[in-house]
C-alpha cells in the first residue's frame, strides 16, 4: 500500500482538496492520520465495524485497548451517547471543543470494536480546525487511537505517523506539528465523583472548577492494570515508549548521578528543562522547555523523545515534574514509558 502524503493548500479549510480527498476516503472505509491538538490520530469511520478493525492491524493494537470516537458537533456526541447527563452538558460547553473525552454509554451505532465490547464508549470534540473540518466533510464520526504503533512514542507531527505507518495506511493529512503534545483526558463524568482514568490536556484542577469533585482513577499510579479491566485507551503499562530504555530521576543531582553511572557503558541521551545543568560529557541533550511552563514540556515530550531515538541513544533519562496541573499528564506518560 502507498501512503499518500496530503497537504493543505486552500486558505478555507472546508474546500481544500487534500482535506476533501481524505474526507472521501474515510467514507470509503479507508484509513487517513489526521492531527488533532494533542497528537495525530489514526482515523476510520467509527460506524463501519470493518474499516475501525483496519486501525487495529495498522497499528498491531490489541482488541482489548478501546478507540475513542470523534465528533464535530455536541449534538453528533449526544445522539452516538443512551445517556447524556448534566455532568457531561457542563463538561461540554467548559472543554469542548478540545482535549478531553467523556466516557458515556453508547448507542448501538457505535460498534464493539470501538469500546471492546463495553458499555461505554469515549468521545470527544478535538479543537483542531483540520480535526473539526475533516469529521465535517467525512460526514461520519472519526474512530481514532494515535497514529503509531501500538506502545510507541505517540505523534506529534506528520513525520512521526510515517515513520511508524508509512505504507500501513491509505493517507495521512498534513496539518503541522501538534499544540498540546500529550493525548487527551479520559473522564467518567457519570459517576459520583466523575472520574479521571487518563490525565492529559484538561487538568484535573480545570475539571474541579466545573464538576466540584473528581477523583484520579487508582490505576493512574498503579503498578499493574490488567488489559481486561482498562476502562479507556492508553492505560497499557508499556505504552508511550521509545525505543531506548528511559530512566526517571527527581532531581538534578540524580540526574547527573545516573548519566554518570549509565554513561559507563550505553549511548545516553538526557532530556533537560531549561534551568537544569548539562551532565557529563558525551551525553546527548535535549533540551526540554522549562518548569515553569510546564505546558512546553508536554508539547515536547514526545518531540524530544523521537529525536532522542533517531540519535540512536540506549538510554533516556528524563526528569518528572510535579504531579500537577499538566504535569500529572507527564508523569503517567513517562512512567508507562518506562515500564
């Protein structure tokens, strides 16, 4: 299979005949890699049961890992959901369009492919003009995971969904680097608190201010979730990952205590936020945003990570921020990276 590489040309998205091509693909059960504002999602038409089972191949995902659902308006999320409760209406109008999902249960549009098999299905309304304007044309919601191989480095650009895809999948839609950098929030904002099973570009100090309480799933800082019981995409324990291996540290002083001892013996790339100090000698840096904008860090996590991989480093080695804010968001991707 040829991967057709589309490109926007138009200044009004909707009449773009990249955009239109990829449109007309998707209706015609294909696959296209389309950007999103938190990476590049890998998108079928998630009412046809046989083109969403494309992804899963493409990708070497597993049937147990759910896709999440994309739509363009409220109201394509609100006919595609049996319940739509005032918890999810006051998420809506707060947060969409943008990076958070909601996990509803599902009208029977919606295939078991999409949810394996379980009540709920998550959806979301990506803020992406190119996300919005291709649902649009598709005519259809997108079912759409990340655009890569299953456990790696999610995408952030068009270069990193054909680095991993190329000639696995019909198209991908070139819409520039992603804003956000990290995947979206998975919430259940039908239960009593609603609750967080993925962190990510919505905070859960944001969520807070329009819901009062919430709760952070326990398997967020687990140790072992079993595939079975994952109530949303992204909670596999090796997920995220480079190809080198990529160790934590919490400190400056670990930092360079680790690059030290790893240096001994493997390639070590190190990623540095700005007021951190360069480790030894013979280390490869990339350098990370700053601690005090950790929005930075996460547009690039996995930006710095490719990079990291394409210098053919053994060893990552990657400070942890705070567990607030976005930066819980960082945290759960580096751990599950280093698993």
């Amino acid at each position: 299979m040829k991967t057709l590489r589309l490109r926007l040309s138009s200044d009004v998205l909707e009449e773009d005949p990249a955009l239109l091509e990829a449109a007309r693909i998707l209706r015609g059960g294909g696959l296209v890699a389309f950007p999103t504002e938190t990476v590049y999602g890998l998108g079928a038409n998630a009412l046809d049961a046989r083109a969403v089972e494309k992804i899963f191949a493409a990708k070497q995902r597993p049937h147990w890992d759910p896709v999440i659902v994309h739509v363009a308006e409220v109201a394509a999320a609100q006919e595609l959901a049996l319940e739509w409760p005032d918890s999810a209406e006051r998420l809506a109008r707060s947060f969409w369009p943008g990076p958070l999902t909601m996990l509803l249960p599902r009208s029977a549009k919606i295939p078991d492919v999409c949810t394996a098999g379980r009540e709920k299905a998550g959806l979301r309304m990506p803020s992406h003009p190119v996300a919005l304007a291709l649902i649009a044309a598709a005519g259809v919601p997108i079912a759409a995971p990340s655009a890569n191989r299953f456990g790696h480095t999610s995408p952030t650009t068009a270069e990193h969904v054909l680095a991993d895809l190329e000639g696995r999948i019909d198209a991908i839609l070139d819409g520039g680097p992603c804003a956000v950098g990290v995947e979206s929030t998975v919430l259940d904002p039908t239960t009593a608190p609603a609750v967080i099973y993925r962190p990510g570009g919505v905070t859960p100090e944001q969520i807070r201010l329009v819901l009062g309480d919430v709760v952070v799933a326990e398997r967020v800082i687990a140790d072992e979730v079993p595939p079975e019981s994952l109530e949303s995409p992204g909670l596999g324990i090796r997920h995220y990952a480079p190809r080198a291996r990529v160790i934590l540290v919490e400190s400056e002083g670990e930092l360079l205590r680790v690059a030290e001892r790893e240096a001994q013996e493997f390639r070590v790339g190190v990623l540095l936020p700005s007021e951190w100090s360069i480790p030894r000698e013979g280390v490869t840096v990339m350098r990370w945003g700053s601690w005090d904008n950790p929005e930075s860090l996460a547009r690039d996590l996995y930006l710095q990570m490719r990079a990291l991989d394409a210098q053919a480093v053994e060893v990552i080695i990657c400070p942890v921020p705070p567990p607030k804010g976005i930066g819980l968001a960082i945290r759960d991707r580096l751990r599950k990276a280093a698993e």
